[in-house]
C-alpha cells in the first residue's frame, strides 16, 4: 500500500511536526510531492500567525500554489502526519490533490475516514484517493507528547 518514497515524504513531515512542536504548535507537518520529487513542505503556525486556518496542510497548499505558479494540484501528492480536519480535507478536495497520505487518525475531527471522508465525496468536483496510518506511531507520540506537555501548563 505504501512506497519507499512514501515512507521517505512522511519523514520530512515528522521533521516539520517537530518543529512545530519545538516552536509550541501542535505537531502537525505537511508535504507536497511530485512523485519523489519534494515540491514545499510546513508545518502548523497557528499560534505564531495567531491565523485559525494557518493548519499544516493550508500551509503547504499555500505555498505548493506559490511554487508552482497554478492552484490546480492535479499532479501532486499531499502527505501529512494527522488525518486533516473538515477545512483542511475541503481545500484539499477544492485543490485537486491527486493523492493524500496521512500519518496518525484523527478520531474526534478526521475528514479522510475516521469520522468522514470528505475528500473523496462524490459532491465535490475533485475525487482525491486517501491512504492513511503511514508512520502511525511515530506521528501519534508526537502528539501525545505535545498534549502530555501542555496539560501540565
């Protein structure tokens, strides 16, 4: 189900999870690929930008449509570390993204599966194929360790 290369993609996420844990975000990292080609990568910046929508996989949307020159992603693969949310799943669907690959599930707000799977909903224009659960337990401590942390505060 998972390639080399997506395990490879998902590990440069995990290290933007990590910075957006060291930076005292929620440890969500994001990044988009052609094929094994890394095209932009982020991570959360909630906090910092003081901006609701400033969610991992917005970033690199963003920034993916900034590099490329065109916000049709028709071509590229999204890989983040927690199963995205209903916003972060419709502009991934709005997008086009030709494939999501997820790390962790997202029980409580998931979008791709866990509580619905917005981005392959027959209602949007854009069928967008999700494979989740890559690097599962490495991308669920990290936000166990996030959550675990900021309980004590």
């Amino acid at each position: 189900m998972f390639t080399k290369n997506d395990e490879s993609m998902m590990r440069t996420a995990l290290e933007e999870a990590k910075d957006a844990l060291h930076e005292g975000e929620i440890p969500v990292g994001a990044v988009i690929a052609r094929g094994d080609v890394l095209v932009v990568r982020a991570h959360n910046t909630r906090e910092r930008s003081c901006d609701p929508t400033a969610h991992a996989e917005i970033n690199v949307l963003r920034m993916a449509a900034k590099q490329t020159g065109r916000w049709r992603m028709d071509d590229l693969t999204l890989y983040v570390t927690l199963e995205p949310c209903p916003m972060c799943a419709g502009a991934i669907a709005m997008s086009g993204v030709k494939r999501l690959v997820f790390g962790a599930f997202d029980e409580q707000y998931g979008c791709a599966g866990s509580v619905y799977r917005l981005t392959e909903d027959p209602a949007f224009p854009n069928f967008c194929p999700s494979d989740g659960g890559l690097l599962k337990d490495e991308c669920t401590s990290l936000l166990h360790e996030f959550w675990k942390n900021a309980r004590k505060k």
